[in-house]
C-alpha cells in the first residue's frame, strides 16, 4: 500500500513541476510582449500615418500571446491527465 502512494506522489510533483514551468513561461513571453510593445511605442511618431500599423502589430501580438497561452494550457492539461492515469494505472499493478 504504501508503494501506491508513492507512484501517486510522485505523479503529483510531476504535475505541480509542470504547472510552475507553463507558468513561468507565460510570464516570460508576456513580459517579452510587453517590452517590445514599449520600444514600438517609444519609437513611434504621434503625427505619424502609421499609426493604424502599430496597431494591427498590436492586435496580432495581443492574438499571438492568447494562441500560445491556450496552447501551453492545453499541452499541460493532457500531460497532466496522462500522468495522473498512469499513476493510478501503476498503483492498481
């Protein structure tokens, strides 16, 4: 009995190792999002007629990093599952 918790245990720090490593990454692409958002308009001219460029670069970046989100939280949730069964799966052997 006790050998099945263990399988369990580690099976939840795996997860919870996983959860801090996709979160870790969205901070990091959207603190890199935001820096570039600022050099972009820092450079960028009031006056300007590009502004409806800068813009749409906006709107693809904003569209990009929810893409990528979704996509970490999805990759994490089925690791998750899959290690949790597997889990399970090993401590009914």
């Amino acid at each position: 009995m006790a050998r099945e918790s263990e399988h369990i245990e580690l099976a939840l720090k795996r997860v919870d190792l996983s959860k801090r490593f996709i979160l870790v990454t969205i901070v990091f692409v959207f603190i890199a999002i935001l820096f570039t958002f600022g050099s972009l308009l820092a450079h960028a001219r009031v006056d300007d007629d590009g502004r409806w460029k800068l813009q749409l670069v906006t709107t693809g970046a904003e569209m990009a990093f929810v893409g990528v989100c979704a996509v970490l939280v999805s990759y994490h949730v089925s690791r998750m599952t899959r290690t949790v069964l597997n889990a399970i799966e090993l401590s009914r052997k």
